[in-house]
C-alpha cells in the first residue's frame, strides 16, 4: 500500500506541477484552465469521500482501493488522448473519484478496518513511505516527458497503474467480512461522551484539519512566488522548497520511532505549532531563517499527515472510522482546492508579507482547537 501510494500521489497531486507546462504549450490551453483539472478532480474527491467511507466500513478497502487503481489508469490514459477540454476534465473527473477511493483517506480507512485502534503504526508507515511521492515522481515524470512527450507519460503511468497498482490493491489487501452498518459518528466502548459531545469534537477536528489544509495548500503552490517577492532569488528559493520533502520524513520517522509513545492530540499540537513557527519566521525574507522556517513547517506538516489519520481513531475508536475519515475528507479536498486560490488574491492585492500573516492567523485557529481536544489514555498500539 505504501508503495501504491508513492504511484497515487505522485500522478495525481503532483502531475500538475510538472505536465502543466508542457499540457499548455502543446494544446494551447491556458496554463490556469490545465492546473484548474486538478482543483476540478480535488472537488469531486471530496464530493465522493462520504461514499467511499462508508463503503469501506462495511466492505473493507480491497474493492475501493482497486477501482481506485483501475480508474487512475483510465483517466489517464484518456488524458494521454484528450484533445480539447472537455476531454481533459473529464479525465480529470476519473482521477477524481479515484483520489477519493485510493488516497491517504481511503488508506487509512482500510487499516483502520483491518487493525482497528492498533493501526497507527501502519498508518505512520504508510505516511513515511508516500512521503516520497513528490521526490520520485518529479524527477521520474520529468525524464519521461522529455522522452515520450506529456502523452506518452500518461499514457506511461497508466500502464504502471493497471500493472503494479491494481494488482497489489487486488491481490494484497486482506478481504472483510461485511459488517452491518454502523452509525457515522459514535463513540467507542471506551468513552463516556454523550452524543452531543462527540459531534461537537468531530466538529472541532473537522475545523481543525480543513484549515490546516487552506494552509498547506497555499504554501505549496505559492511558496517559491512569496520568497522571491520578499527579496529571495529564485535558485535560493528552489532550494529552500526542496527542504520540505526531507524535513517531513524526517519528522515522520520520528514519530514512527519516538512520537509513537504520544497520544495523537499531543503530536497534532506539536505538528501545528511548528508550522505556526516556520509560516511566522518566512515573513522576516532572511534566506538563512527561511531555511530554518521551512525545515519546521515540513516537519510539522509531515506530523499533521499522520495526526489527520491517527486522531479519529484514538478520540473515536474504529467503529466507523471509514465513515468519519470519508466525511472529514470532504471539507479538506474543497479547502486544497479553494486554498491557492483564495491565497492568490491576497498574495497578488497585498503581498507576500500580509499573505503569510493571513496563514498564520489560521494557523493560530488551529493551535487554539488543538487544545480543545481531549489527550486522555494512549490507544492500543
């Protein structure tokens, strides 16, 4: 699963970033209405997160996470052709759904399914080894595109997906027995809350995360443009970017190794104040302290990945957790999609400085809601 991961991400997500270009110079499609295909296909994932929750709850991930594989390869391949688009959003609609079905969500609704609360190491693994999608997949999607064109590379990774993906996702995640079904949002044998209160805290988790996503959007499509407006050079700035990727493993493996032995509320407090203190520190335009910033908020944001899929399931248990995770799923795709979007505006009227401020004012939302969640007993390990 880990490995499907690194495939999922790293043609979906990140295609964008480096098939943009070349999608706009070949067909003449405005490079806003080719990146627009990925905030189109974040859309209708999040339109159909619920659906996939709830199927996995009852049926476990092996169908969900196949179709998965099966319409990313679809989709694909039917970009590799498109020529209007149309076609092109339509393919987009395909990989959509099959983000939705086979993304860090629909993974970690699968292991909690089959591991219930001792899943969090999994999940952890699982996170650490998707955190290697950009760090592969740019480089490897960029030397295939200047071999094969941005059409054979699609082409290309669809193939990969019919014939690595699918089958893993086939043939290696365990089948379920089907469960009856559970309500969406209840609280496990363990905890006392009254129905009232566990909505209002999976209100409070669900603010939590979209934010925390608005934010992590915006910083990554609009990072390198805020460093150089603030003064940075553009190879500087590069290279600040590339501290993410290693910063977020980083803290990954640390929390498989040391954070473990925390309840998941305390590693998401841990994970939004260090991106409280890099967005903070990027404001001052000091290429050394940008450096800095930038290590923290890739290791907070690499903590935040795994909190998202470790805190339902300590606060809630696994009676349901594909249902909340699906539901939570929601909000956070149409906050990445609108996230860019809305950070463009204030980036482009106001500047970099106030459009960092902004950040960290949700970011301090954040930190407050984090300390209104619960850090009762650690779950089963």
């Amino acid at each position: 699963m880990g490995i499907n991961q690194i495939l999922a991400w790293g043609s979906t997500y990140y295609l964008p970033a480096v098939l943009a270009a070349p999608i706009a110079r070949e067909t003449g499609w405005s490079i806003t209405s080719v990146v627009g295909g990925l905030s189109w296909g974040m859309l209708l994932a999040g339109a159909t997160s619920p659906t996939v929750g709830r199927h996995i709850d009852r049926h476990g991930g092996r169908v969900a996470m196949a179709l998965s594989s099966f319409l990313l390869a679809i989709g694909l391949a039917t970009m590799g052709v498109a020529e209007n688009l149309p076609t092109y959003y339509f393919a987009w609609s395909l990989i959509g759904i099959a983000m939705a079905a086979g993304l860090y969500d629909a993974a970690f609704s699968t292991l909690g399914r089959l591991l219930g609360e001792g899943a969090r190491t999994s999940i952890t693994g699982l996170t650490l080894l998707g955190g290697f999608a950009s760090t592969l997949g740019w480089p490897a999607m960029a030397a295939m595109e200047e071999w094969l064109g941005w059409r054979g590379t699609c082409l290309c990774i669809a193939a990969v997906h019919l014939l690595v993906g699918l089958p893993v996702h086939a043939m290696m995640i365990p089948s379920s027995v089907r469960q009856p079904v559970r309500p969406v949002i209840t609280g496990n044998d363990h905890t006392t809350r009254t129905p009232r209160q566990t909505s209002g805290l999976f209100l409070l988790i669900g603010m939590m995360l979209t934010v925390l996503a608005l934010v992590v959007s915006s910083v990554s499509v609009h990072l390198l443009d805020a460093l150089k407006q603030l003064g940075i050079a553009t190879a500087v700035a590069l290279a600040i970017g590339m501290v993410i990727g290693p910063a977020q493993v980083a803290a990954r493996v640390a929390e498989f190794s040391i954070g473990r032995h925390l309840h998941p509320t305390w590693s998401a407090r841990v994970g939004v104040l260090l991106c409280l203190f890099g967005v903070s520190l990027l404001i001052a335009g000091k290429t050394w302290l940008s450096f800095v910033a930038i290590a923290l908020y890739g290791a907070g944001n690499g903590i935040l990945t795994i909190a998202r899929g470790t805190l339902p399931l300590a606060l809630f248990g696994a009676q349901g957790y594909g249902s909340r995770m699906g539901l939570l799923a929601r909000p956070i795709l149409i906050a990445q999609a609108c996230g860019p979007i809305l950070a463009a505006l204030v980036l482009d009227t106001l500047g970099p400085a106030p459009m960092l401020s902004v950040l960290c004012c949700l970011l301090i939302i954040c930190v407050v809601i984090s300390f209104r969640l619960p850090a009762g007993s650690h779950p089963t390990a």
